[in-house]
C-alpha cells in the first residue's frame, strides 16, 4: 500500500523553468480549512528544492495562451480565486487574475 499523499498521478504543467504540481497529502482529521484542495508546489526544472505557491489549490491546471498556469486556490477555503502562476526567474509567480 502506497503511503498518504502519494495515491493516482498528480496534476502537473509548465510554467516556463518550473514543473508546477498539485500533491495530494493527508490533512489532520476535523481540520476543515485543510480538508479544501492540495497544496500547489513548484520544482525547478534544473533541479533543486521545491516551493509551496498555494496552500490550497484545485487539483486542475490549465495553460494559459502566455504560457503561464492557471488554477482555482488560496490560503485557505474562504480566500480562493483564479491564480497565474507565471516564470518570474528564481521562484515562479502566482497572483489573483
């Protein structure tokens, strides 16, 4: 049996040197402000630590005709928005559209 956090194949996209990617990880039993999306995480490309950009975010990813990500998300389930996570150089962005 896989551990939590690491069952089915998790969105992935782009955004220009970052490989952007919804993890799936178990949230603590009665927390329902944690229990809303997956934490939304970019890696760069050319190796190194991931970043957390979203707490919480949908588990869909859409690109963007500028190549720039789109998702639905926020720090938590009474602030979500439609975010663009955009290649700004050394962490990518993320901002409310």
């Amino acid at each position: 049996m896989p551990p939590p956090g690491t069952e089915g194949t998790p969105p992935v996209g782009i955004a220009g040197r970052w490989l952007v990617v919804a993890h799936s990880v178990p949230s603590a039993p009665g927390n329902w402000v944690d229990k809303s999306g997956e934490p939304l995480m970019a890696l760069p490309l050319t190796g190194g630590d991931p970043i957390t950009l979203l707490r919480h975010a949908d588990t869909s990813l859409v690109t963007a005709p500028d190549g720039s990500l789109l998702t639905v998300g926020g720090t938590d389930a009474g602030r979500w928005a439609v975010r663009r996570v955009t290649d700004t150089g050394p962490a990518p962005r993320r901002c409310r559209s």
